[in-house]
C-alpha cells in the first residue's frame, strides 16, 4: 500500500497523494461500515447459534453428569452391601463361637414346644376324659353297692 502511495504520489504531486490518501481512507470506513451492517444482520443469527451450542453442550454435560452419579451410587451401594454381607459373617462366626442360638435355633425350638404343647393338651384332655369316666363308674359302683 505504501509502495502504491509512493507512485501516485510521484505521479500527480501532493494533491494526487491526498486524493489517494482521502480515497483510501473513504474505502476504509465503507468496508468498515459494512462489516458493522454485517455484523448487525449476522449478529443475531450468531447469538441464537451460540446459544443452540450452549444447549447441546449443557445437555451432553447434565447426561454425562447423571451417569456418573448412577455409576457412583451403584458402586457405592455395591461396597456397602459386601461391607453388611462381611459384618454379618463375624457378627454371626463370634455368636457361634459363643454358642449363642441363632434365630433358626429359636424357632426350631419355638416349634418344638407348640408341637410338644399339643401333645401336653391331647394327654390332659385324655387323663380328664379318664377320670371323669372313673368317677361315674366308681359312683355307680357304689350306688349299686348301696341298694
């Protein structure tokens, strides 16, 4: 630009230069005139770009978010279920080694006793049923005896 400055200016004398200078400064504020219209008229179309980009990275980001956090409780409640399992092991191995009975052995014997409480029942009911009948045979005996 400098070089094509010189050659005008070199051609028409100073007031060749300032015409150049004055033409060149004309294009200049035109070209930036219309770049600020563009601007204008593509700024918009622009932002709502940006913005449908924003969206979509705020979207994949949430999703991916989530999954590492499913991941996380999954994982968590994983070691928290072996950690319980390993608890229970011990909790029930020091029981043991204590002969403390366990659930199974208290309902088993729970059992035992409803099953031996039946029999108790059917026995007393027996025994009643015998006596009593006894009683009336003694008492006719007797009656029989006295007459």
């Amino acid at each position: 630009m400098v070089k094509k400055l010189s050659e005008l200016a070199g051609e028409g004398g100073e007031s060749g230069l300032v015409s150049t200078i004055r033409d060149s400064a004309t294009k200049i504020w035109l070209a930036g005139l219309g770049a600020f219209s563009k601007g204008q008229e593509e700024g918009g179309k622009l932002f709502e770009a940006l913005v449908k980009e924003g969206e979509s990275v705020q979207n994949r980001a949430s999703k991916s978010a989530q999954e590492a956090i499913t991941d996380a409780r999954t994982k968590a409640t994983g070691t928290w279920d072996k950690l319980e399992h390993v608890f229970v092991e011990r909790v029930q191995r020091a029981l043991h080694s204590l002969d403390v009975p366990t659930k199974h052995d208290i309902d088993a014997l729970s059992k035992r006793v409803h099953e031996l409480t039946k029999v108790a029942d059917k026995l007393s009911a027996h025994l009643e049923e015998t006596q009593s009948a006894a009683k009336t045979t003694a008492k006719k005996t007797s009656t029989r005896a006295h007459t």
